[in-house]
C-alpha cells in the first residue's frame, strides 16, 4: 500500500519546535485516519534545530534549508509529493516554500507576514489571527493547546495541553559512566534578561559539588566565552554537545540527578525526557510556555519571582531585575526538593 506523506514546517529556536512537536505527530495520525493508509513524514526545518529533529524517530525525513536560498525546481522535484504541507511558520518565505511543493493539501497561521490574502491562495485551511483573541486561549491554555488550533482545522474537539512524546521517541547517546552523580547547568538564554548568571550558577555548583554531586555545565553558541571562566573554577563544561548526547545526559536512567537552567530550549528537552529539573523563569511565561502535566510538575519545577503574573513581561517597567529576584538559596532548597520526588542515586561523599 502506498503511503501518505506529510510535510511539516518547524519553528526555528528549540523551545518553539519542541513546545509544538506534538502538531507534525498529530497531524500525521489526522492524515491515517483520512487517507487510511500509514503515514511518512518530512520535517522542513532551518539548521539550528535540524540535528534536534533527526533525534526524533517519529519523522522519517528531515530537510534542512537555508531562508536566504531559495530552492531550485530540481531540489522541490526531489522532494516528491505530499498529502497534506502544514506550515507552523510565521515568516513568509515559508509561505512561498509551501506554494512550491507539489501537494494536495495545505494549512498553516494567518499573521502579520502572511496576511488573510496570502493564506487564502496557499492555504485549503487556515487559523485566523482573529482566534488569538481569544482570551482563554491565549492566556489560560499552554502553548502547546495553543498550536493545537492548527489540528483543530482538521479534528475541532482535538485538545493538547500538555507535550506527550516520551523519550522511547529519541535517539540519546548514553553518557560516560561518572563515580558522582551529575548536576547538569544549562546556562543558554534567547534574552539577556532571562539570564540568571554565571557567577549565581558557579555559587550553587560549587554547593552540590561540596555534597558529592559532579557539576556539569552545558554551553551552547552563545555561550562560547563562558568557558574560561568555568574551567577556571574546576568545573567541567561542554560547548555544542550534539543533541543525542545531551539526551543522554537528561535521561534519568543514567547518572544525572538533576537539571537545572535558565528559561531556554534545552529546559524543555531535559521535562520531556523526564529529567529532575528546576527551569529559572521570570516574566510570568511559565503560566503558558511550561506544558507539563499537573503529575510531572514535583519533578519539573519553574522557579519564578514572588511578584510575577500572567504575561507580566507586557506591562512591568522592572523586567530586567525580574530574574535578579531569585536567590541562591532559592535554587538550592528547590534542587533538594526536586529530587526528593524521585529515587535519585545518593550522592557520594566529597
């Protein structure tokens, strides 16, 4: 039986693509049902989450491209033929990347760079800006209940509050074998603002480290020139670790007893694979942008300012001091507390 075949434009930074997988999975059951027939699906993705999705087994293709390149009629040729596209983009080379293939099918996001006129003539179904006003919606539901909105073109009672792909869906590469168990410090921000420090990261380390716990620190792009510092202090760090072995790190099988970090991509790799973890989050964003079941929430905690509300990055005047109101001592007694709610491997004596 010949298959149906789905293509799916990811998000470019981490979180995003990872707070929506659920869609490129869901969207392929929606095309079983329709076609009745199994289902193969593309990923069309930009370099930096590329590698993310080739760890995912649940896509059987994952086409990197550059937005600056546009593709030549022999590469869409190569690319076959599609049931459905379903673009979860907001910019408009997107747009014109979906037009281009050759399909049946086609949904995605009206917004400001793909206006009504342009969904109407490269879309079948669309989701209407108007929908994002919607109160409950946007402020009441997860981010991930939020992009459900595009399978509810196709299945309206579908609803999907909380990220269900597991870690049997992705490929990790298990870890050196440690004498410690690690604590692993991610210290990637999209935001300076949402950065809670180095030196704030390096005071706790250095506190786990004194109780038999092995500090790790996990260093992206960004974070290149961190290293020194952290090799300065006896730490251990990586720099670019491949996204299978970053995997491995945060399985909770292996030698890791905790993952703690700022609000950044990494954080939500580490929940959905099922690490203790304890994510630095001011601006309220935790409210929609932490979609985890209410069962997981003791095992991965968002740490946030007393003062924080709803969306509160929109009208406070104190944004960057926000993440400055969360001590030391704040993150120490949360790690403890994290912990505590599985059976961690004890730590040893320093």
């Amino acid at each position: 039986m010949n298959r149906a075949h789905l293509a799916y434009f990811a998000q470019d930074l981490i979180g995003d693509a990872l707070v929506w997988v659920n869609q490129a999975w869901m969207l392929d059951t929606v095309l079983v049902k329709r076609r009745e027939r199994l289902c193969e699906t593309t990923i069309f993705c930009t370099k930096g989450v590329a590698e993310l999705f080739r760890c995912f087994k649940l896509f059987q293709r994952v086409v990197e491209y550059d937005p600056a390149v546009p593709w030549s009629a022999e590469e869409v040729r190569g690319f076959g033929h599609f049931d459905l596209v379903a673009n979860s983009r907001y910019d408009a080379d997107s747009a014109a990347r979906v037009e281009a293939l050759d399909h049946d099918e086609a949904c995605g996001f009206e917004n400001i760079d793909i206006p009504e006129a342009v969904c109407k003539r490269i879309y079948d179904r669309y989701v209407p800006l108007s929908r994002w006003n919607d109160f409950h919606l946007r402020r009441e539901t997860s981010v991930t209940e939020q992009g459900a909105e595009l399978i509810r073109l196709y299945d309206p009672e579908f609803h999907e509050d909380y990220i269900e792909i597991g870690k049997s869906e992705f490929v990790r590469e298990a870890p050196e074998p440690t004498d410690r168990p690690r604590i692993v410090f991610v210290l990637g921000a999209s935001d300076p603002a949402k950065s809670w420090g180095l030196e704030n990261f390096l005071a706790v380390a250095r506190s786990v480290k004194g109780r038999g716990f092995r500090p790790l620190f996990l260093l992206g792009p960004g974070e290149r020139g961190l290293a020194p510092r952290v090799a300065e202090t006896g730490f251990e760090a990586d720099v670019c670790l491949p996204f299978r072995k970053i995997a491995g790190l945060f399985d909770p099988d292996y030698d890791t007893a905790c993952v703690v970090g700022n609000d950044t991509g990494l954080m939500h790799l580490a929940c959905m694979l099922g690490a203790p973890s304890v994510t630095i989050m001011p601006h309220g964003m935790h409210f929609t942008w932490f979609p985890y079941a209410a069962d997981e929430r003791a095992r991965h905690i968002c740490l946030v300012p007393e003062c924080v509300a709803p969306m509160c990055a929109g009208t406070c005047g104190h944004v960057a001091d926000c993440v400055g109101g969360i001590s030391i001592a704040q993150v120490k007694r949360t790690i403890d507390n994290v912990m505590a709610t599985r059976k961690n491997k004890e730590p040893c004596e320093p």
